[in-house]
C-alpha cells in the first residue's frame, strides 16, 4: 500500500471510532468538535475585526464633507455645514447642520444614508439616536434637540448600530459655516491603532484560555476507553506509528466536526454582536467578516492544535498489546513556572494602579501584555489548585477527581506501580464489553479467583515493587494497566485511599 | 511480512515456536522461573496449571508482547528478543492470532468490522476484507451477529467472533487464553470444537492456556506449568 493509503486507512479508522465511539467517545468527539468550534469562533471574530474597522472607517470618511477651495463661491451644488455635535450623559452625539446654497433646487447628493437633503427646521437621526429620543432616559436630550423628526439615517450613514449621529436642516447659516461640494472625505488614517489591536488581543487570549482548557479536558474525557481500544488494535498488530495515526484521526474528526460547527456558531455570534454596544463601538453584522488569509490559517491552525494536543498527550504514553503505560502523568503538578506568568502579569500591572492618567503607546503595551500574563498564569496555575483541593478533600465525589485533568489517573487508579510508570487510569472494563449486559456470562468467584486476586494485591502493588530498577519499564509495566485480556480473574480494589503520598 | 512456508527455518528444537529457560518477575514475585516450551507447526498444545502459576505469563512471552527477562525465544528462526516494535507488531499481523477469556474485541467496531480489522490492517481493501470476515463468520456459527457491536452479543458469541478475528489472517500460531474461561459449559464445548477444527483445517498451531482438562482434551499434547516451570507431561507427545 502507499503511504498515502496507508495514512487515509489509518486516520479514516480514527475517525470510525471518533464517531462509533460510543456514549463516552460521542461525548469526546463532540467536546472536541465544540471545543474546536468555540477556538474558531473567537479567532474568526477576531480576524474580522480589521475588516470591521476598515469598514467602520470607510463609512465614517464617506459622511465627512468635503470643503470647498476657499475662494469660490456659493453654487448650485455646494452647502454650508456646521458641526452639531454634542454629548448628553457621557455619550459622544455626533451631528451635522446643513444647508444647501441653492435651496430645495440643489444639485448636490446628500450625505449618505439621506435620500435628500433635510429641510430647514428638519431633522434626520440614526435609528440608535431615535430610540435614544424616545426613551425616558433621552428626555432631555429630546428637550435640546428639539426639530421636526422626518426620517432615519440609512445604514451607510453610519459607523455601526450604535451610532448616535443626526443632520439637522436649516436655513440660518451664515458666518461661521463652512462650505461644502459634497461628502466623501478620506482624511482619517489607520482604523487599526496598537490600542486598539492591545484591546484585541487580550480579549483573544481571555476567551481562547478557557477554550483551550476545554479541548484538553475534552482530549481526556473518555480516555480509558480509548487506551482499551488503541491497546486492542495493538494486539491485532497495529505498530506504534499506526496506533498514532489512528489516535490523530479520532481527535481529527473531531475538530472537523468543530470546523462545521464554527460557521453557524460564528454567524450566531455576528448576528449577536450586531446588537451590542461596546463604549461607542457597534458593528453591523455584515461588517463582521473574517480576512480571507486569516481566516484560513485559523481553519488549519485550530484542528492542527487539536491534534497537537492529542500527539502531546500520546508522546508520555506507550500504548502495548496488554495495555497503556503512562511514564510521567502521574507526577503531581509543580507549582513554580506556573506562577512564574502570573507574577510577571502582576508585575506589570501593579505599577499601573498608580499612574494611568496618560495612556500613551508604551502604558498601553504594558497594560495589554500584563494583562495577557495574568490571564495565561491563571489559566495554569488553576489545575494545579483544583488538584491540590482536590488531594485535600480526600476523594470527595467523582466527578471532583476527574475536574483536574490529570486527576483521574491518581483519583481513581493510582496506586503504586511498577517503577516509574503508572498505570493507565481505569482498570477494566464492565463485565459487558464483550458480550450483553444482560446474559452474564460470568462465574461467581470461585476459591481460586479469589486467592488470585487476593495474591495480585499482596504482591504486585507492593511498594517495594514500586522502587525495584527495571530494565524495561515499558515491558514491564504495561500489565500494570491491563485492557481485559491482560490478567484473568484477579481485580485490583479501586479503593481512592490507595492513592499514594504527596 | 515474513515468508511463512513450512520449508521456513525451524527453531532450535526442531519446533516452529520454541521457547528455553525463560526467567519472568513482576517485582519480587516470580511470574515464570525457567519455564521452556516448544510447538511444532500445526500441533494443539494446552499449557495447563492452576491459577497463578504463569499460563498466561509464559503465552505473552511466547507471542512477544511482553519480554521475559531472561531466556530465548524462537519463532520461526528468529529470536524475538532481537526484533524491534514494529517487527514483532508485524508478527502480529500475519503470523499470530489471539484468544482471551473476552474483551479483546474492540467495543466501537461491529463484529464483522472486528473480524476484518487484521485484514485492513495489512492493506486488504475493505471489501476484500469484509467479504472474508463474513466467511469466518458463517464458520463460526456467528453470521447472524455480523452487525452487531460486541456489547450486544452473548459472551459464547462474543469468543467465536474473536476466534474468527485470530484466524482471519491464516496466522501460522493462535493464542489462546482461557478462552472459554468465562462461558457456561455447554458454549464453552462448542467455542473449543469450532477453534480446533478450525485451527486444524488451517494448519495452524494452537497454544491452548486453561486449567480445565476438559478443554486441555482438546489438545494433542498438554504441559504443565507449575511455579512457574513448564514441563511436558508424562507419556505425552
Ligand atoms: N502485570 C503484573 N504485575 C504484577 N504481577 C503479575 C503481573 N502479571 C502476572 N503477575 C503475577 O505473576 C504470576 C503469574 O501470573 P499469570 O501468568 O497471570 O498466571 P496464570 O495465567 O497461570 O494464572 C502471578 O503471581 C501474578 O500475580
Ligand atoms: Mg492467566
């Protein structure tokens, strides 16, 4: 077979068990496939947000006037302009005063979003500044602006939903006025500031942490029957390479499926974000578009983190025909470099408490990489904690052990093994993975079993067993984490108090 | 993939698979302590002993999947001590077939799928693989289950389905341990007649691991393994 039939078989097999995996391998692939989603939501969002700016922008330059040279004079295509622009409660109301030279005979286009030019004493709002006026709350405001209300401001008038803006007709300008030609003005210069990206990449990295912690705890979730089932292909002959292979097409299949779940899930939350107001930010919906470049790296760099995440979690693991080995997981987690970016995020941020009057470039990056630190410190130091709680309330429910990610292999199964490799998390399965659940076809314990089992206790999970060298570790131990075939009859207690000393 | 004709080179002992003074501990308890074994192509033999003694110690051993701390094991001519992963992996595919007492069938797969997976694993395409696993089936007694996933099935299913998955591949060596182990007595007959004949009509060698000489009677030879020694019993052969 080729190499690239070989490699369609083996990751196609992944994906058969991503999808035929049961109850406890659906809930992984779909986890997985929601996890991956969420990842490519936030980023897709996030990769829009230079295309809604730059459409934001644009839409803001096309509703800037265009001065006239200053020594012509009135024409029938020309206006006076006053700014109108004023605040009430906080709130930036953007505003313009208009008057056509030539009166109702004028030549020029109105602004965008205007069908016409309003007359004296008109006024034209954007739909936000309507509901604003309307409301209790704009009581006042109604009181200020008080003109004849003849229509809305179209959607290209405006920097967002949000917009609060209006044009006011009038035919008492003079003096103070400046003269236009017409709207359409690209006087503005990069939508993007580093403020504004800083702003970006924090609430990134906010919502991917969680995101991220989610498609590893969903990596785990159904791991022991997933060690059972690469263990199984192994007996069948499958070498470690093509176990890989098929363990990536699981985790591939999933973020596939994550990869189709994203789109709905990102036109949900553009649709969402449509309605929100952010300060005086808004966005329309259809200004939410992803660029083209960054949106492709995110559909390939997503899934491929997924199966990074997958190959890592494998690399600590040696899955043998009679069972999986894990070498390091059972190690408890050290604290000290997963403080270390927490400290650092403080140490940026605690100067910043004092003086952030003046925020230039320099505060701003400070502030924003800080804040990045701390978010990240807290993502890792939080396992740590939950394993820690979790240690000191001493068992506690099940589903406490299995809330630290690495939780369940000592929760539920650690107990000491065979040199420095511990023991896949679960020991068996239920009696019914081969044959109905129903029809029992086991035997009560005879006097026999019972000593086995009573034997394996004694002899195999001594701690002196645990410290003897051991030439082979792998050969060694991977009955130690045996898939049902590996010891017959005899069933190490499960007991949470077996868990070893910290 | 190794050649397998009966011209190959024979182990040390004249047997096809052929095993001497093989040392195992699992810590300070000594799993198997000297034990030697040798199978000749095409024989049945029952490692018999009571529970403990190292049956299922010596048939890993014996099969590669784990290694025995001291002591040679020969299959075929070559030492399997000096094979890598993925040779003795490949060893697995086309030489070897195995039976546990249950649970070695994968749970996600249906039975015809379980059936096919050593096929599909050395390449045969899917129809290919299936059309003979539906075979083996039928042999088996176990067509009607076809698509069933082993949660479903009784346990006397269940081993004939994994009897077919062994000796779907025409492996030269099927393992078998306790095979019928965990079936009513009735099923457990039945699962043995179908795996020897089988076995027989494919001139493939049986290591039988029990400790019920009702099923060791379906052997041509049986050894005792005690302690962890293996020793032929007396008059056999
Ligand atoms: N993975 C293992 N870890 C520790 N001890 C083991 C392991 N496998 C087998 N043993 C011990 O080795 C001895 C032989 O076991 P085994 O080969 O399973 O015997 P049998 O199959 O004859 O019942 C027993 O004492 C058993 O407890
Ligand atoms: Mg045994």
């Amino acid at each position: 077979m080729s190499t690239l039939r070989v490699w369609a078989r083996d990751l196609g097999m992944g994906a058969r068990f991503a999808l035929a995996g049961g109850r406890s391998g659906w809930a992984r692939t779909a986890l997985t496939a929601v996890g991956v989603a969420l990842g490519v939501v936030v980023l897709a969002l996030a990769a829009s947000v230079p295309s809604a700016l730059e459409a934001r922008a644009q839409r803001v330059e096309a509703r800037e006037p265009v001065w006239a040279m200053d020594d012509s004079g009135p024409g029938p295509d020309t206006f006076l302009t006053a700014g109108g622009a004023t605040e009430y409660r906080g709130e930036e109301i953007g505003g313009l005063v208009l008057q056509p030279e030539a009166g109702a005979a004028t030549t020029a286009a109105p602004p965008p979003g205007l069908d016409a030019f309003p007359g004296p004493g008109e006024m034209v709002v954007s739909p936000a500044l309507a509901e604003l006026l309307d409301s209790a709350d704009g009581r006042l405001l109604a009181e200020r602006l008080d003109h004849e209300r003849v229509g809305v401001i179209g959607d290209d008038g405006l920097d967002g939903p949000g917009d609060l803006y209006y044009y006011l007709g009038s035919d008492a300008l003079a003096g103070e006025a400046s003269r236009a030609t017409g709207f359409g003005n690209p006087t503005f210069g990069e939508p993007l500031t580093a403020a504004m990206a800083l702003l970006v990449l924090v609430i990134c990295v906010g919502l991917l942490m969680p995101v991220a912690v989610f498609i590893g705890t969903a990596a785990r979730f159904g791991g022991e029957r997933r060690d059972r089932r690469l263990a199984a292909l192994r007996l069948v002959g499958a070498d470690m390479a093509m176990t890989r292979r098929i363990a990536a097409g699981e985790s591939l299949a999933g973020s596939l499926l994550g990869l189709l779940l994203g789109v709905p899930l990102f036109l949900a939350a553009r649709q969402y974000l449509g309605t929100l107001r952010v300060a005086d930010l808004s966005a329309y919906p259809g200004d939410i578009v992803p660029e083209a470049g960054l949106i492709l790296l995110v559909l390939l760099v997503v899934p491929a983190a997924a199966l990074t995440v997958t190959l890592f979690a494998l690399r600590g693991v040696t899955v043998e025909p009679l069972g999986v080995v894990r070498h390091a997981e059972g190690r408890p987690r050290r604290l000290v470099w997963r403080v270390v970016p927490l400290l650092l995020g403080l140490l940026l941020l605690v100067p910043l408490t004092f003086r952030f009057v003046d925020a230039d470039d320099a505060t701003l990056t400070q502030a924003g990489v800080g804040i990045v630190l701390l978010l990240t410190g807290a993502t890792v130091v939080l396992p740590w904690l939950v394993e820690r709680l979790v240690g000191a309330l001493r068992g506690g429910p099940l589903s406490w052990q299995l809330a630290s990610p690495g939780g369940s292999s000592w929760a539920v199964a650690r107990r000491p093994a065979p040199s420095a490799a511990s023991p896949s998390r679960w020991r068996r399965p239920p009696p019914s993975t081969c044959s109905s659940p129903g029809s029992a076809p086991w035997r009560p314990p005879t006097p026999a079993r019972t000593r086995a089992a009573t034997r394996y206790r004694s002899s195999a999970w001594t701690p002196r067993e645990r410290r003897a060298p051991g030439p082979s570790a792998t050969w060694r131990a991977c009955r130690a984490s045996s898939p049902p075939w590996g010891r017959s009859g005899a069933r190490p207690p499960a007991s949470p108090t077996s868990r070893p000393p910290r | 993939m190794t050649a397998q004709t009966p011209q190959s080179p024979q182990s040390p002992g004249g047997g096809l698979l052929a095993a001497t003074d093989l040392h195992k501990s699992y810590g300070a308890t000594p799993a198997l302590a000297g034990a030697s074994f040798v199978i000749r192509a095409g024989e049945v033999v029952a490692v018999m002993g009571p529970s403990g003694s190292g049956k299922s110690t010596l048939l890993h051993c014996l099969a590669g999947i784990v290694q025995p701390d001291s002591g040679g094991i020969h299959y075929a001519g070559r030492d399997l001590a000096l094979l890598s992963d993925a040779e003795r992996s490949a060893l697995r595919r086309t030489d070897f077939g195995f039976v546990f007492q249950f649970g070695q069938l994968v749970p996600e797969l249906t039975c015809a799928e379980n059936v096919a997976l050593p096929l599909r694993l050395i390449g045969t395409p899917r129809r290919e693989a299936e059309a003979t696993a539906a075979e083996w089936l039928a042999r088996l007694e176990v067509a009607d289950v076809r698509h069933h996933r082993p949660g479903q099935i009784s346990g006397g299913q269940g081993q004939r389905v994994a009897v077919a998955r062994a000796l779907v591949n025409n492996p030269r060596v099927l393992f078998a341990d306790e095979p019928t182990g965990a079936l009513d007595s009735l099923n457990g007959e039945r699962v043995m007649e179908l795996l020897v004949a089988a076995a027989r009509d494919t001139g493939t060698a049986v290591v039988l691991v029990t400790h019920e000489s009702r099923v060791a009677a379906y052997s041509d030879r049986e050894v005792v393994v005690r302690d962890g020694r293996a020793r032929d019993m007396a008059g056999a052969v």
